[in-house]
C-alpha cells in the first residue's frame, strides 16, 4: 500500500509518472511472511489542469482479524481493505481467517500520509501471531483505526 506523501518528500516511487506519489520505507521487516506486489488504491488516475497524473489518496481502511483461538494457532491480521477518494474499495490481501472489523476514515477531505504497525515479537515456544493491527495518520495529524489487535506492543 502507498500513501499520499509531503508536497516536498524527495524520493519517488517505482511508479514515477504518478507525480504525488512519494518514498515509501520499511520500518520493520518482520519475521514471518512474503512481501505481496505493489497495490495502488485505483487503476482510475486523474490529471490536473497542468496535464499532471495524480494518483487516489487512501482515506480509510479495514482490517480482518482473526481473535484467540485457545489452543489452536493464532493468526490475527489477516488481510487488509482501503478505501480511496474515488470511492473504491481495494482488497490489499483478504486472508483465509477472522472477521472484518469496522472501516476507519480519515475526516471528510483528509487522507492517509502514514502508517504505522502493531507487530508481535517472536514467541519462542508460544504462538507467533506477527501483524496484529494497523492505524493510519491522517494528512490532519489524527489517527484513525478500525481494530487494536490482541497481541503485541
């Protein structure tokens, strides 16, 4: 997933020509899993008066988690849903367990410009859960989430 960056962020993306698309960095590569490919919010992109192409802001979002399954495995974040500002909703990845949490917006005419990640710690002899939730920052400084998780820090 690629947020809406600064104005005045200097590195691009691998999608360039899509001119308010910025930088994107790993904060913390995890333990478990495979990178999926780049998803972009919309394959529909605008092009302002100057002819530039802009791409879809990200301006909430969904998760699907899977709660305490007792003795069984846990596997908490399981897949993820944004909405964009075209009103269209992208399925990032849906997973195969949980339920769909509620949607979490940005105010009206906010967007996402950050992400950040509720990830378990590996657990030696006890249950790895890895992602557990994720809150957006919104481009007026607020937090919106749609789910806390039940593991990690």
């Amino acid at each position: 997933m690629l947020l809406q960056g600064d104005p005045y962020a200097k590195e691009w993306t691998r999608r360039p020509w899509v001119s308010n698309l910025y930088g994107y960095y790993v904060v913390h590569n995890g333990f478990w899993g495979d990178w999926s490919d780049w998803e972009y919010c919309s394959t529909i992109r605008d092009m302002d008066s100057n002819g530039i192409v802009r791409g879809n802001k990200v301006t909430g979002f969904r998760l699907r988690i899977e709660g305490n399954q007792g003795g069984g495995d846990d596997t908490a974040l399981n897949g993820i849903e944004v909405y964009c500002q075209t009103r269209a909703v992208k399925t990032i990845t849906s997973g195969h367990w949980g339920d769909w949490q509620r949607w979490g917006f940005c105010p009206e005419g906010h967007y996402a410009t950050g992400a950040q990640f509720r990830i378990e710690g590996q657990q030696g002899s006890g249950d790895d859960t890895a992602g557990n939730s994720v809150n957006l920052m919104c481009s007026n400084g607020g937090v919106v989430g749609s789910h806390g998780g039940f593991w990690g820090g």
